[in-house]
C-alpha cells in the first residue's frame, strides 16, 4: 500500500471547502502582518479563507495575486475587508513586490505548477523576485533588519525522514513523475536557503494533495501519511504560522487526520503515470489538451 505515498497534484480545480481546524492550548503567536503569494490557489484560497476570518479580524493582510479579477471571483467583496491590501502584477516585478512586502512579519508562498511541464520556473522567479524585494527592504532599513518569516510549500519527497518510509520503487516514481516541478521547487529552496541574514525559511512539506472534504490535520517533523485535502493543509498551514510551537521549525510535514486514504490510490497511480509520460516525452501535456479540446471543445 505504499505506492505513490507522495506528492501529486490533481488538475480540477473545485470551490474551496471551509477547514476544519483547532490549535486547543497551544501559545499562539499573534502575527500583525501577513502577506499571501498565490492566494487564488487551491491550498493558497484555504489560507485566505481562514485569515479573513473573526478571528484574524486585527491582521494586517497583503495578497499578491496575477490576477486581481480571479481572486475578487473567489472572494467577492473582498477588497472592502479592513486590512487587507491586494497587489496585481508578475511576479517578476520587484517594484510592486517591495511595495507588497514592506513591513511583513511574515511570508506565506503556495505557488507552484501541478503538472510536471519542462520548462517550468514559477518558484524560482517568485524566490528571485522575493529575495531582491527583501534586499532593498533590508537597505532602507532605519533600524536593524527584523528578518520576516517565510512559509514555502514544498514537499515531503525533499523530507530525508519522510522520503525514508517509501520503497526505492516508489521513490523513484513520485521524482520523475514530477521532475519539472521538483526542479523548480529546488531551485527556489536554494535561493531562499542562502539568505538567512535576510529571512527565516520554513518548509511545509505534505504528501500528496488531494481534493476531499476536510478531517482535520496532522503536524510532524518524523512523517506523513498517505495524503492531505487541501483545506487541511490550509488550517495546517496557518497553525504554524501562529504557533509558538512551531516558531523555529524550518521544515515540517502536514497530512489530514482521515484513516480513509487508500481510495485515492487509482487517482494518485493514474497522475504518476501522466508524470513520468511527461518526463520521458515532453510534449505528452500538450498532445493530451490538444486531444482533449478536439473531443471536448475544452482543454484540461
């Protein structure tokens, strides 16, 4: 039953479902501001969904997003919500970034790709653009830099103690099935792990992701189950963002509470399959839309 115990990423979006979350007595930390990358995806929307809110009424919140007319479709009114703040542009404008950036305490990037394309590089043009933002922010500086915390979604396949649990076989699957991916997320981690003077790096490392109703989550640093429901890693997510627990952690992973995990096998089988098709034959992605909008009128 361990195979493909890893990262996958379903293709069909679906509207949001509300997390299930709850921190007990656990100190929490009281971040003041937070900025969003990649609010209008699907783990990013659950964040987003939970910092807006009564709880998080007093947060000070930035979202940069590509597309501000997607995420007012998402989260209609949005705009009027006090403290939030939402920047439009490419990721690659260090200007706008700055601007969004300028005084965070913390960081959340839930960017990334969920095929495995060749040429793939929205990660490491987030982490470049970001890591220059946090160098002029940290120049015009009046008084000693406080250095903002950045939450990264990574993945529990670049987890020694998480990868460990999985057959060599398997292993071998998940990396190649999401190469271009992969490469791109290692790219940004490089780029972020060499600048501790300017940031504090966290790795929030899942297993595969899926799309399912939320049963609450799992944080651990020793391993991960079979899966996670976005909306689960969502609440996860914002756990460590506000638990003291977990204030120095640099990197962690999150799985849903669900004992229910093996029916996703055949879907997370037939996605390592696209993966490695992709992997060994570049153009496979694009033959398969362009068949599919032939048949369908539509791409996938």
């Amino acid at each position: 039953m361990a195979l493909v115990y890893e990262l996958f990423l379903l293709s069909h979006c679906s509207h949001f479902r509300p997390p299930m979350f709850s921190f007990g007595n656990m100190p929490l930390i009281e971040p003041s501001r937070v900025c969003i990358l990649g609010a209008t995806g699907r783990t990013g929307r659950g964040v987003l969904q939970i910092f807006l809110s009564e709880r998080y009424r007093n947060l000070e919140l930035h979202i940069y997003v590509r597309s501000q007319a997607k995420l007012l479709a998402l989260f209609p009114g949005i705009e009027s919500y006090a403290g939030v703040k939402v920047f439009e542009g490419s990721i690659t404008n260090v200007k706008l970034l700055t601007q969004c950036l300028s005084g965070m305490d913390t960081i959340i990037t839930t960017l990334g790709e969920n095929e495995n394309i060749p040429g793939v590089r929205v990660l490491n043009d987030a982490a470049t653009t970001t890591v220059s933002a946090l160098e002029t922010l940290s120049q015009e500086a009046t008084y000693d830099w406080n250095r903002p915390r950045l939450i990264l979604l990574s993945s529990a396949t670049w987890n020694t103690n998480f990868a460990a649990a999985r057959p060599r076989p398997v292993h071998w699957a998940i990396r190649n099935a999401f190469c271009y991916s992969y490469e791109d997320l290692l790219r940004a981690q490089a780029i972020y792990a060499a600048q501790p003077q300017l940031l504090q790096l966290c790795l929030v490392q899942p297993p595969a992701l899926i799309e399912e109703e939320p049963t609450g989550h799992i944080l651990s640093t020793e391993k991960v189950s079979l899966a996670v429901s976005y909306a689960d890693l969502a609440a996860g997510i914002v756990e460590i963002v506000t638990s003291e627990a977990y204030r120095d952690t640099s990197a962690i992973g999150v799985s849903s509470a669900s004992e229910d995990q093996l029916h996703h096998l055949p879907e997370m089988g037939r996605r390592i399959v696209r993966g490695i098709l992709a992997r060994y034959a570049p153009w496979y992605f694009a033959l398969e839309w362009k068949l599919w909008g032939l048949l369908f009128g539509h791409s996938t």
